[in-house]
C-alpha cells in the first residue's frame, strides 16, 4: 500500500494495510508513531457505508465492551490491548501486533488434516492457563474458536477478540445487547446452553468451546461436522461426540477422556473450571495421573493407606539424611538442607525486585547417584510420587502458573503430612514452597500462616538456628512487610539477622540479604538515619564481594537513594538513582522492572528539586514503557500515570493534570478497588487540581470521600483520616472566602 493510501487515526495510528475481518470489524496493521512501533488496529467495519442507526449503537456499544473487558486482562496468553477510542466516527481497538497464525489457518495450512500431538497437548495447556485467568477474572469469552486462538512463531499461544465476552456481573446489560433468543457464537463451537440464547451461561460454557476446538484440532474434524446450521446445532444439544480415538487412534487416552468431559452437555458435568483442566492435562503428560488431582487421603491405593507415617526428622540428628533403606529417604534431597530464601523486600514502588540467579533458591535436586537406590516397595513408590508432584509444583511456580503451584503443591503437603509426619523435612520443604505461591497470588495472609507454621515445624526438627528454619522466618517477615506490619517484621529480621551472623558469619549471601530486608525495614518504621547506615554497609560489603553492578548490589543502592530521599537529601538522592538507573539498564534492560523502577524515583527526586519540567519527559516516557512491558492498566503503569499528573500540576497545567487524575483514578479503581490507598491518592490530586482551578465544591466532593473511606477503614484518629479532614476543613474555608 502506497503512502497517500494510509490512513492517520488520532494523529498517531497509521493504518497500512488490512490483515483481517471479521464480524466485528477489520484489524489492520498500523504504526504507533508516538511510540514507534508495530500495532495492530481493529476498526468496526465497514469504515465508511452508513448504517441502520439502532444496529450501529449496538455494534458501538459492543465494540466499547470489548476494550474495556480486553484492556482489563493482563496475561501472556492473552492479547495485550493498548488502547482504544474513536476518530473521526470510527470506533478503534489498538491491541499488539501477533507474529502466527490462528488456529484455523494452521489447520487450514495443514490441508484440514491434525496438527501434530505434541502441538495439540501444548495448545491445551496453553488455553487452559489463559482460559483460568479470564474466568478468575469474571469473563467469559463467549466465542471460543480455532480463529480466535493464535499460535505465535515462538509457540506462544494466545485467545483473541473478546468482542461478546460477558462479564460475570453483568448479565442483564449483555442480554439487552444481543436480544432475546439470540444465541451469539459460532454454530461449531456452542455450548448447548448457548443455543437456546435464554440459559445461564458461565465459564463452562467457554470449557465446551475449548473442547470443539481441541476436537478439531487433534482429528482434524469439529466433533459435530455437518453441513446444515440446525443439524450442527442439534448434534451439540443431544448426540455424544465420538471418541478422538476413534478418529485418530495414536492420541493419548488422557486427553481423549479430558475433552470428552469438556465436552459434556451439562454444564455441571463438564471439569469444574479451567484450572481443573490445566492439572489433568499436565498430569497425563506427567505419566503422575491421578496423582496429581485433589483427593482426601482415603483415596491413595490401599498400599499407600496401610503405611504408617514416617519417623518424625528429630528421630536423625538434624540435617542428617535419614538412612538409605528408610522410604522417607526418596523424599529427602540436598535441596532440602539449603537456605531457601526469595527477593528482597519491596523497594519504595511497590515492586519486588526480581532476584537474581545467585538469590533465587536452587531447584530440587535429585538424590539419584548420591545414596543407593533403595528396593522397589510401596513405600519406595509413593514416596516418588510424592517427590515428582513436590517437583511439578515448582516447576508451575517456575512459569508462572502460581494458582497450579499453589493447588498442587497443598495437596502434595496433605499427602506428605500422611505419610511422613507434619514435622518431616520434606512435608516442611512442600508447607515453604506453598507459602511462596500463596504470597505471589496475594494471599498475603494465608501465606503469613503458612510460613510460621514451617518456622515452628522446622525449629522442633532441625534447631532454632538451621538455616531452613532462619529461610521461614525470614519469609514470615516479608509478609507481614507486605501487610505494612513493619513493626512486626523487624523484630523477625533483627532475630533472624542475629542468628545468621552467628552461624553463617556477617558476610553470608543469606546474611547480606536479611541485613537488606532489615534496612528497607528500618525505613518504613521512620528510623531512616539506620536505614540509609545498613543499607550503605550492605552495599559496600556486595559490591566487594560481587562486583559494584551485581543486581544485589544495585537493589541496595536504589534502597540508599529511597534513604537520602527520605532524609531531604534530593540531590545526593537523584544522583544515585540516575547511577543505579544507568547501571540496571546497562545490565538488566531498558525495559527491566528493577530499571524502571529506579526510573520511577529519578521522577520523584526530579519533582521535589522543582525541575518539574524534566520529570514531566521522564514521566512520559515511563508511562509508555510501563505500557509496553506490562499494559495500560498495570499498577506500575498507573503509578507513572500519576507521577505524570502531579508534575502537570506542578507545571501549572491543572486542566491536564486533573484529566490525568480522573483517567487514573478511574482505572485505579476498577483495577485495585475503590477503597485502595493509590485510588484514594488520585482522589486528592484530582481535589487539588480542582481547587486550584477555583472548583471548590467538586474539591470538597473528592476530599468527602477520601476521609469517609479513611474513617470507615483507618478510624477517626489515623493520621491519614486527620491529615483528609485537615484537607477537607481547608477546602470549606475556601469555599467560605469565595461566598463571602
């Protein structure tokens, strides 16, 4: 396509050519020339005929849905959505610009024929994960489909085109919009709930889609292939579909059982979410099915029930392996004598820093070839099975797929509980892991429970002072960090440190890191003098010890800079971040969160020495890489967003600082909820850029709020509930003035 046929949208879209169409409308491939990148751009369609004007609000008000339900979900494997609005009349989605070919093309390129096995299996896992996210999130998809699934060249997986999801909440709006009686979807792929168009339908029904889809797929044929619309219909509400095997007899039997449930026709019968489904699928991979599903302890085979629990570890003198003939021996590894510690403690944005290799704790470790193999016997077996569904679990934890980890790894600690004892090292080892996942799906509190109760297991076993012990409760104090009991989790660090210098000595990996933990901690509890001292020793031991770029020893510079920040010291604090900011990216990336964090506080130093202008560029720019490495609505995103506004502010810009605040504060709440400290944050910028704009009253309303949610949540006397009402009282008085 020729320059002069292009076509600019919002002065930063430039459409170049159409890659597809659709019912809802044409993707076409397009510049973000703000950003200078790739996109792709869906328009309703057709551009420029005119329509029946009640059928085009309807097509708007979906196309709408969609970006706001597509922009919401942040996930690999599913599409990224940058933005969204109108031009010129033309409704516009901006998503990322996919390098594959859906499901359907590849199928299509396959002369109709299967893909191969190994490719379909992945495909299930991959839409599985995805799938789990979208229903956790409260969508349904709605029209699942070999069109609406991508394999990308890299072997990513990814579902498209949310264009008729239907929120969980909003069941009544989406039926208004399709109709009465209209069953949307795509006759080979609908649920029999779907047909009817006046049923329930909820994420089962997307589990029935996925199983047409894995069906054809994997035979090559939709499980009902006819070619008149009704018969495909009636084929979905009463006929069985046929065995896969039938078709294609070299598909494994777990997967032709997995999508034949999926493909139940009463919801109730079909697997009970897409998480469930995950876990069959890798369990059959595995060669550990059943192992792998939840089951109460009377379910394991009669072998495994007549087995007494293991001797307690406190039998062995500590840390010492049991003996070889001992079935719990196949469970006991060298992985589970090391000091299993996690990042540090969150930095000043919120994020933890992503550890390094040399802090992250080692993956199991096989006992094979390091005692002798004990005789085949069912203790031997489920003991093995046990340590393979331990080892799956971390290595869910490992890509990310923390809600499996999570779910497998508690059934791994109930079995071992059963068979080993609460107290062995290994059903401790499990209890730890679980505790980790628990804490990265933010269940701050259950993984809080889950640590201490490893903590007191492993001080009854291995000693107070074991490292696996000190690694607990270390970890229980990172969490009650999280929950902003600072207080709490210094006295756990300042034990914890005690310990770790007197056995492992002051310059141990592990002591360094509990030595950092303890100075971020110091920091939050307003001793910032004996943070920014600690954090200074810290750095300098690391970076003797690992050089001065080692990520550890940046994490504590950019601790150092918080430190100065926090002592008045701007200048002496911009100066660091911009070294550390400089040095993450030289090692780490551009684009690496620890790098753009240090970003973030280079903005807030810029600000407070009154160079708003300079802040503003930096701000711009982190918001469009916020954007780009994890969305329009991600947290960090929305933190830069609001950095952005307040140096508007600052500027004297408070028409676009309070457009920025509302925009904010608007997705802080859909994002992080209406009561959460960072929306309240952009309710009082947003109060502060109407008072300057002489909009008192609706300044008044912002600050009304905040200090009712405050008083709800804090209490009358919290400083922050003090420090509202301060702000509202001094609104009333303006407000007083200007009647007056």
């Amino acid at each position: 396509m020729a320059d002069t046929d292009t076509r600019l949208i919002q002065g930063r879209y430039r459409l170049q050519e159409v890659i597809g169409r659709g019912g809802m409308g044409e993707v076409w491939r397009a510049t973000d020339e703000s950003l200078e990148r790739r996109v792709a751009v869906k328009c309703l369609r057709p551009l420029g005929r005119q329509r029946d004007p009640d059928h085009l609000a309807v097509l708007r008000e979906r196309f709408r849905r969609e970006a706001r339900v597509a922009a919401a979900l942040q996930h690999r494997g599913i599409t990224v959505v940058h933005d969204f609005g109108e031009s010129d009349g033309v409704l516009f989605l901006v998503m990322e610009l996919l390098d594959g070919r859906n499901l359907s093309q590849l199928l299509t390129d396959n002369d109709k024929r299967p893909l191969p096995v190994a490719e379909v299996l992945d495909i299930a896992e991959q839409v599985a994960e995805a799938l789990a996210y979208t229903h956790r999130q409260g969508v349904v998809h709605r029209d699942l489909k070999p069109a609406n699934i991508m394999r990308l060249t890299d072997g990513t997986v990814k579902i498209c085109d949310f264009g008729i999801a239907r929120l969980g909440a909003d069941m009544d709006f989406t039926s208004r919009l399709t109709g009465t009686g209209i069953a949307m979807g795509t006759p080979h792929y609908m649920s029999p709930e779907q047909i009817g168009g006046g049923g329930a339908v909820d994420h089962r029904s997307d589990l029935y889609s996925l199983g047409c889809v894995l069906y054809e797929v994997a035979t090559g044929r939709p499980p009902f292939d006819m070619e008149d619309t009704w018969a495909i219909l009636i084929g979905h509400r009463d006929t069985a579909p046929a065995p896969l095997r039938g078709h294609r007899p070299e598909l494994p039997g777990y997967l032709d059982l997995a999508v034949l449930d999926l493909l139940a026709k009463a919801p109730g019968e079909r697997p009970a979410d897409a998480a469930e489904l995950g876990r069959r699928l890798v369990s059959g991979r595995t060669g550990t099915d059943p192992a792998l599903r939840p089951a109460p302890p009377a379910v394991l085979p009669a072998w495994a029930r007549t087995l007494a629990a293991g001797r307690p570890a406190a039998s062995s003198p500590a840390g010492r392996p049991a003996p070889a003939h001992d079935h719990a021996a196949a469970l006991t590894t060298v992985w589970t004598g090391t000091a299993a510690s996690h990042p540090p403690a969150p930095s000043e944005t919120g994020q933890p820093p992503v550890s390094p290799a040399t802090e992250i704790a080692p993956a199991p470790v096989s006992p094979v070839g390091e005692i002798a193999p004990a005789p085949v016997s069912p203790a031997n077996e489920i003991a093995a099975v046990l340590a393979g569904r331990h080892r799956a679990g971390l290595g869910l934890g490992r890509l990310g797929r923390w809600t499996e980890a999570a779910d497998l790894l508690r059934t791994v600690v109930r079995d071992r509980v059963h068979v080993l004892g609460a107290d062995h090292p290994d059903t401790l080892a499990s209890g730890y892991e679980l505790g980790f996942a628990l804490g990265r799906l933010g269940r701050a509190t259950d993984a809080l429970d889950r640590f201490a109760a490893v903590a007191e297991g492993r001080a009854r076993t291995l000693g107070a002072d074991h490292p696996d012990t000190l690694a607990a409760r270390q970890e229980t104090a990172y969490v009650l960090g999280g929950l902003g009991r600072h207080a709490e989790a210094h006295e756990v660090y300042e034990t914890v440190l005690a310990a770790r210098t007197r056995t492992m000595g002051a310059e141990h990996p592990d002591t360094l890191r509990c030595r950092h933990n303890l100075a971020f901690t110091l920091g939050r509890i307003g001793r910032v003098t004996e943070a920014y001292a600690t954090a200074r020793e810290v750095a300098h031991v690391r970076a003797r010890l690992l050089g001065a770029e080692h990520p550890d020893t940046l994490a504590t510079r950019h601790e150092i800079g918080h430190a100065l920040g926090r002592l008045g010291r701007w200048s002496d604090a911009l100066a660091q971040h911009r070294e550390v900011a400089e040095a993450r990216r030289a090692v780490l990336g551009a684009d690496h969160p620890d790098t753009l964090a240090t970003r973030y506080e280079t903005g807030i130093c810029l600000g407070r020495l009154g160079r708003a202008e300079e802040a503003t560029v930096l701000y711009r720019d982190l918001v469009g890489a916020r954007t780009r490495a994890n969305g329009p609505d991600h947290p960090e995103t929305l933190r830069a967003r609001h950095g952005l506004g307040v140096n508007l502010g600052r500027l004297g810009d408070w028409d676009d600082a309070l457009a920025e605040a509302r925009t904010v504060r608007s997705a802080r709440a859909r994002v992080l909820g209406a009561d959460h400290p960072d929306t309240l944050a952009s309710h009082r910028e947003a109060g502060i850029a109407l008072g300057h704009l002489d909009r008192w009253a609706e300044a008044l309303a912002e600050y009304r709020h905040i200090t009712a949610v405050r008083t709800r949540l804090l209490g009358a006397g919290h400083p922050a509930t003090r420090a509202a009402l301060a702000d509202e009282t001094h609104c009333r008085r303006r407000l007083g003035a200007t009647s007056a």
